[in-house]
C-alpha cells in the first residue's frame, strides 16, 4: 500500500515538475516578443505606449501646409467675384434712380408713373437683400466645406502616419491652448512634409 502511494506521489511530482517546465518555457517565448499595439511592433512597454503622445503646431499647417494655400486663393476668388456681381446690382439701382429722379425733377412723371417707380426701386431694393443673402450664404457653405475637407485630409494622414507611430493621442498646439510641451514630441516637420508630397501628387492627377 505504501509502495503504492509512493509511486503516485512521484508521478504527480513529475506532473508537477512538467506543468512548471511548460509554464515558465512560455514565458520566456513571450517575453522575448516585443508587444503588439494596433497591429505595430511597440518598442516599449504596453502601459508606456498606450500613454504615447504626439502634438502638431496648428500654425505651421496653416501657414505652410499648400492645400491651405490653394483653398485661400480659392475663397478669395469667390470672394472677388461675389463683390463684383453685388456691384453690378449696385449699379443697376443708382442708375434706375438717377433716371427717376431726373424725370422727377423735370416733372415728365405722372403721379401713377411715380408710384410706379417707387415700387421699383423697391423691389430692386429687396432683389438686393435677397441676393446678398444668397451670395453670403453660398460662400458659408463654401468656406465650411473647404475647412472641412482640409480637417478630413489631416485626420487621413495622421491615420495612416501613426500605424508606424503608436500614439494614443496626436493634438494640435494652438496659441494659448497647452502652456508646456516637450519639442521631442513635436511632429510638425513630419506632417508638413508628408502633407505637402501627397498634395502634389494628387494635383498632379488632375
């Protein structure tokens, strides 16, 4: 019975000895691999990188990113031409009321002429608003949209800049908006230079 008993406990020894062996063998193997984050061989820990952060001067963007640049040329040709057909319908109504007021004054206007007239200018008075409206209107729409679309390419490129990064979070540095950073983390060169070489190859296309 005792020999019986002993043989068990060596067996389960040996188990216990095997389990250990195959416990400690993985994770030596693990620990040998480098962690993955979103699909990125990380260099450091798992806790450092989930707290990585990158931070771009939004000013340098603005004034050196040449999709910004074509989007203001492009809004202030809008801009040019919304003035000149405001100034067309300007001129249209100063010249209708110069030429009421001269018959007026020459009195070669009936009273029904004059009422006439009246309401004319009146109505070119609200035609006026009513386009102004509709031109400040249409480049609201414009000037969103281009800001947007600038936004949505930045956002794009960052996407696929940070496969290759690992940060967990990217900002944009305005004036007054973080009152210390550590230029390490700066990574406005980078985005400047990618942005503006997929830029041009996109014109290219058209």
């Amino acid at each position: 019975m005792n020999r019986v008993s002993l043989i068990i406990n060596v067996v389960l020894l040996v188990l216990v000895g095997v389990l250990f062996y195959l416990h400690f063998a993985g994770k030596t193997k693990s620990a040998g691999k480098p962690p993955v984050v979103n699909g990125v061989v990380a260099k450091g820990d798992v806790a450092d990188q989930s707290n990585r952060i990158a931070y771009f001067e939004l000013d340098s963007i603005t004034n050196s990113f040449s999709m910004v640049e074509d989007v203001k040329k492009e809004l202030s040709r809008e801009e040019e031409k919304m003035s000149s057909e405001m100034n067309g319908w300007q001129k249209r109504y100063n010249d209708k009321l110069a030429q009421f007021q001269t018959l007026a004054q020459k009195q070669q206007m009936t009273e029904i002429e004059s009422e006439n007239a009246n309401r004319e200018m009146l109505q070119m008075q609200e035609t006026i608003r009513n386009k102004k409206q509709e031109l400040d209107q249409r480049y609201q729409n414009m000037y969103m949209q281009k800001q947007q679309s600038i936004k949505n390419k930045i956002e794009a490129y960052l996407k696929e800049y940070n496969k290759t990064k690992g940060y967990a979070y990217i900002f944009s540095n305005e004036a007054g908006f973080m009152y210390y950073r550590d230029t390490a983390y700066n990574i406005t060169a980078d985005l400047l230079k990618g942005l503006n070489d997929e830029y041009v190859k996109v014109k290219k296309k058209k």
